[in-house]
C-alpha cells in the first residue's frame, strides 16, 4: 500500500472508479432515454457492464431476504462495558506488540491484525494446497487460552441472553482493523467449525457484506447482495443460508475508523489437524525453495546478477549469421552455460575467485 502511496484502501478504490457514482445516476431509472419502459437496466459491478433482467434483480432480491432470515442480531452491550471490553481489546494488542503471545496467536495483515485463542486454523497463503476444505487446525497449544475477560465480559452475557448455549465457545479470535482494511469474500470453513457462527462488534460502526466479489491490481469490490449494518456493542448471529451459502466479507470502504470484532466459535470434534506431514507457509524459513531452472545447478555467484547475458548471445549471434534464428540461439545459450562452467571449474581449480567484467 506504502508503494502506491495510498494507506487506505478505501482511498484507492475511489480513485480506480470515480466514475462509479455517475454511472449509478445515468441508469437509475433502468434506460438511458428516460422513457421507464425498458424491460432491462445497466448497473456497474466490479467496473464492468452488466445488463440485468428484472427476473434477475427480482432473484437477487429473494437470496437478500434468505441471508436476511437467517440472521440474528442483538444489542446486549451498554456504551459502559464497550468501553470496558475496548481496553481490555488494547491490552492484547499491546501483548501482541511485545511478543508475548505463542507463535500462531497472532497473525498480522495490512490494516488487519488477528488475534487467536483457544484453537487457529491455517488459511490463505499459510496453506500447503489452497483452496475451500484446505484449512488445518493448529496443533494444541500452539496458540494461547482464551483469555479470562473474554469469558467473563463476553461470552457470559451472551449466554445469559440466550444467544449461545453454556460450553459451546471454544475458539476466540480477534480481529482488529484499521480504516480502510478489509477482510476478502469468504465462508468460515464448515469442516473446521460448527454453527452457528457469533460476533461482537467493538470501537465503531461498520458493516457486514454478503455476496460480493474481490478483484485485485487493483482492488475493486462488486456490489452486494445484501448489506448488514453492525454497530458497536451488536451481536451478529449466522446460521443457515448466511453462513454455508453466501459468501461473507468487510469492505475497506465500511471500515471509516478503528473497528474491533469478537468472533466466537465451536470447532468440530472430526476437524483436521495440521501435523507433521502438512507444513505451513507461516514463515520464510519454513517455506519450500521455489523451483529452479535445469541450467541453475552451478553454485551460487555474487556476480551472476551482472553477467552480460543477453550481450554475449548477440556475439554468438553475430559470429554465426548464416545459421537460423533458432539455431544460433541454441548454440549461443550452450556455449554461454558451457563457458560459465569452464570458468567454476576454473574458480574451484585455482582456489581464487575470478571477477567477473561488468559491461
């Protein structure tokens, strides 16, 4: 984000679509004469024209109101004990600062930092195979216990209200975002967690967007099916259609301050683990090399980023004018890799290092 000069995305997508507002206007009333008759309207998803039937808007309409059905929402929480959940919120981003967490209790992202108790999974680029059912269960006790207040100011109320029954949370995450982040299109992987799946918004209003898609380079977000407001202090229930059928996301356009969640689930008893057969991708150390050319077998050279490749095979070229294009490349790159070699030996026989001129 540094790189491109923007810190928040939200800036970034409404410099990638400033037209999108116009857009919206030019087809609001479904033709662009102004007559009201047509049978068809254009609407802007993910930058891209698309015409839409009423039949397809009506269908759209029907799987907001599945989502919808099968979603509870709740406000149990005063401003008070907001406030009070909020600093104890800051306490564990203080203690992840410090590194006094375990290896995968935190895990960091731009805008976003995640925080696990109780049990963590593998997502994402941590995955050895990616894909939806990949997901891996951390091994036991490779993140820390579910801290105490989060039992206490958190978990309590909500059975108390009815919310959850007593004993059913057993993993808690964290996550904290900053304006402009965002978490991309996802369903909570069914094979790794039960349902249903419960939050608690903290710091500030947001929303919680069903149905979108994510593109990338750059970053674009189409529009919604259906759009959930989640203030602070609310508790968000998805069971059903919301939580196995449709995919669920944060915009960084709906993250204008700080934002907190509470994500509280049940692991299933049969999720997989990640043992010693499946590594993870959590650190560069622990990352396989990535493939190489045949030709890269020669020891490594400080030198072998300013070797005039490309310089040498036009020689070779120029000494051979009679072959084909294709033959003069082939025996310029062999006599290249042939002289490279010569000179290792050569390196490794004189026991000095032979410097290489630089063009």
């Amino acid at each position: 984000m540094a790189a491109s000069g923007y810190s928040d995305l939200r800036e970034k997508l409404k410099s990638m679509t400033p037209h999108r507002d116009e857009e919206k206007n030019k087809y609001v009333d479904g033709t662009s004469n102004g007559s009201g008759k047509g049978r068809k309207r254009k609407v802007r998803d993910s930058d891209d024209e698309y015409e839409h039937s009423d039949d397809s808007v009506e269908l759209r309409e029907q799987v907001a109101h599945r989502v919808k059905s099968s979603i509870l929402q709740k406000s149990i929480f005063t401003p008070e004990e907001c406030a009070h959940i909020e600093e104890k919120i800051d306490e564990v981003v203080a203690q992840g600062e410090a590194g006094l967490y375990r290896e995968h209790t935190v895990d960091r992202a731009p805008l976003r930092n995640k925080y696990f108790f109780g049990e963590g999974y593998t997502y994402g680029s941590q995955l050895e195979k990616r894909g939806p059912g990949q997901e891996r269960l951390y091994r036991k006790g490779e993140v820390d216990e579910i801290p105490s207040w989060v039992h206490e100011l958190v978990i309590k109320p909500l059975v108390s209200s009815g919310v959850i029954p007593e004993g059913f949370v057993n993993s808690a995450v964290i996550n904290d975002y900053q304006p402009g982040g965002c978490i991309v299109s996802h369903v909570d992987p069914q094979h790794i967690f039960a349902r249903p799946i419960v939050s608690v918004s903290f710091f500030s209003d947001s929303a919680l967007c069903f149905g979108c898609r994510f593109q990338f380079k750059p970053i674009r977000v189409s529009e919604p099916v259906f759009v959930l407001p989640v203030n602070r202090g609310s508790v968000t229930v998805l069971s059903g259609y919301a939580a196995d059928d449709i995919t669920h996301c944060i915009r960084p356009q709906d993250i204008k301050q700080r934002r907190a969640v509470i994500i509280l689930r049940k692991t299933r008893p049969d999720a997989p683990r990640v043992d010693s057969d499946s590594p993870l991708r959590s650190s560069p150390a622990e990352r396989p090399a990535p493939l190489k050319a045949k030709r890269s077998h020669r020891r490594a050279d400080p030198d072998a980023a300013h070797r005039p490749r490309v310089l040498e095979m036009d020689k070779e070229e120029n000494r051979h004018p009679s072959f084909s294009r294709h033959r003069r490349h082939t025996i310029s790159s062999e006599n290249y890799w042939k002289r490279g070699q010569d000179s290792e030996k050569h390196r490794e026989s004189s026991g000095r290092k032979v410097k290489m001129r630089r063009h």
